[in-house]
C-alpha cells in the first residue's frame, strides 16, 4: 500500500512549478491519496527572490488558491495548507512573521543555501561553486544548518535533508557523527524527517535521505512523513512504492499527519 498522504508539492507561485493547483489535486486522487499537503516555498527572507519563491504579497492568494481546491474537492481528498521555508540564519523574526500569518498546517524547514550559495541551484554558473568548495566542508555545514533550523522551533519535518548529494556529489569523509548528531537534535526538538521522492528524478537518481541516513533517524526516534516535492502534476505521489520500501526497510512503522502545526495522527505502513 502506498502511504496515503503526499506533504511536498508545489504551485506556480514560487516562478519554477507548472500546473494549477486542480491539476495536482486530481492526480493525487488518480493516484489514490486520501490526503495532499502544499508547501510551496514561502518568500525569502533576506531579499526577493523572483523565479526561487513567491513573494510576501502573494501570500494570501496562495491561501485563497488552496482553500479554493480544499473546498471544492473536500468530499474527495484532504488537503492540508502548509510551506516550504528556508532557514537563513539572522532572519528568525522574519520567518517566524511569515509562518505565523496564515494557520498552516505544517511547516517544511529547508536548507537550500550555504552562505548565499544555492547549492542545489541547476544554472550551471551556480553549480560551478562545487568545484571550488570542499565537498565535506559542503556537508559539514549543511548539517550544522539543518541542526540550527531544528532548533529555531519553526518546522515540522525538515525537508530533503542530505539533498548536496543531488548533482551526485557524496561525502569522502565519514559523516555518520554529523548525521547522528543531527538526528539527535530532531529527535529532541520534535521535528519530523521527509522522505522525498524527487532526489529519483535528479542526478543522484535515490530518495532523499539516503537509506544509511534515513537508518539513523528511525534509530534515534525521528518520526517521518512522505513527499514527491512535485513542481509538475505528474509527480504527484510518484514513486512512494519505493518510498515506502524505504521506510520499512529501515523499521519506520508509521507516519505523521499534520493539523494546524500539530500531530493529528499517526499513519501505520
Ligand atoms: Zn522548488
Ligand atoms: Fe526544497
Ligand atoms: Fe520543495
Ligand atoms: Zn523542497
């Protein structure tokens, strides 16, 4: 059985998505979920970021677009209104404003950049910083910034949380002592690890976390959630087969489902 709930999807408002709103909605119901969430990136905090994010002011027509496919599809599928936010450190009062502006459902906590850098960006002058930096510095950071987003109390689940592997570059260094570490701040701060399909759809061609990493959260307590982190309809609910495989495989039982920033239930697999 697939797990009944996709929490990462996308709209057009974040300038890199395709699809209205209604499109995922009826793909996840082809696909036979009973519940979606949208987390489309929430505006960035330390300066507009046109085609990355949508903008402060587009947030509550991103509410209105939501609640307008919730209502009409309610007798249907659930859907959940959330947002994918990225942590930039000095920014907290920021980010707290935003998340705090609608009742949201649950908030995806992601680390998309390292000191300004988009590491996970495709434009190849972006991607050239990878042969300047060094890959477990690269690492080592990111895992530093996933533990302080923990900590800031504003996530639900943090997102993709190895995703620097995503154009294919790996740790050469051993790194179980960061991941373990970070685990253990999740696990102490209550927050929740994804597994997202669309690492599959990337270079690196796996799920993110990879199964040793994922392995490391479920043995530190860390409760999980499932998302395809669709910016295309057609990726709605993609492969959580291989999702759920995954989270067996390493001895997750269940997932999370979110109300209004609190656990509402528990889902077995
Ligand atoms: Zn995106
Ligand atoms: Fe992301
Ligand atoms: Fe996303
Ligand atoms: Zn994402």
């Amino acid at each position: 059985m697939i797990p009944y709930s996709d929490y990462h999807m996308h709209t057009p408002l974040c300038g890199h998505a395709i699809g209205e709103p209604e499109e995922y909605v009826r793909h996840a119901i082809k696909m036979g979920l009973k519940e979606i969430g949208f987390s489309d990136h929430a505006p960035m905090v330390h300066k507009p970021m046109p085609g990355v994010t949508m903008s402060f002011d587009e947030l509550p027509q991103y509410q209105a677009m939501i609640e307008d496919v919730q209502k009409r599809y309610a007798s249907q599928i659930n859907i959940k209104i959330a947002l994918e936010s990225d942590f930039i450190p000095g920014f907290e009062n920021k980010t707290k404003a935003i998340i705090d502006s609608y009742p949201y459902d649950y908030i995806i906590g992601s680390v998309h950049f390292i000191d300004d850098w988009a590491f996970d960006d495709p434009d190849p002058k972006v991607k050239e910083y990878w042969k300047i930096y060094d890959v477990n510095d690269v690492y080592r950071k990111y895992y530093a910034l996933l533990r302080q987003s923990a900590k800031t109390g504003f996530f639900n689940i943090i997102g993709h949380c190895d995703l620097p592997k995503k154009f294919g570059a790996r740790p050469t260094a051993d790194l179980t002592d960061e991941i373990k570490a970070t685990a253990k701040v999740f696990k102490d701060t209550g927050v929740a690890v994804e597994i997202n399909t669309a690492g599959l759809r990337k270079p690196i061609g796996e799920m993110y976390p990879a199964p040793n990493c994922l392995k490391i959260y479920q043995e530190a307590g860390v409760p999980l959630t499932f998302g395809s982190d669709s910016h295309d309809p057609q990726d709605v609910g993609r492969d959580f087969d291989k999702a759920v495989d995954l989270a067996k495989s390493v001895g997750y039982s269940e997932y999370l489902i979110f109300k209004q920033k609190k656990i509402e239930k528990r889902i077995k697999i």
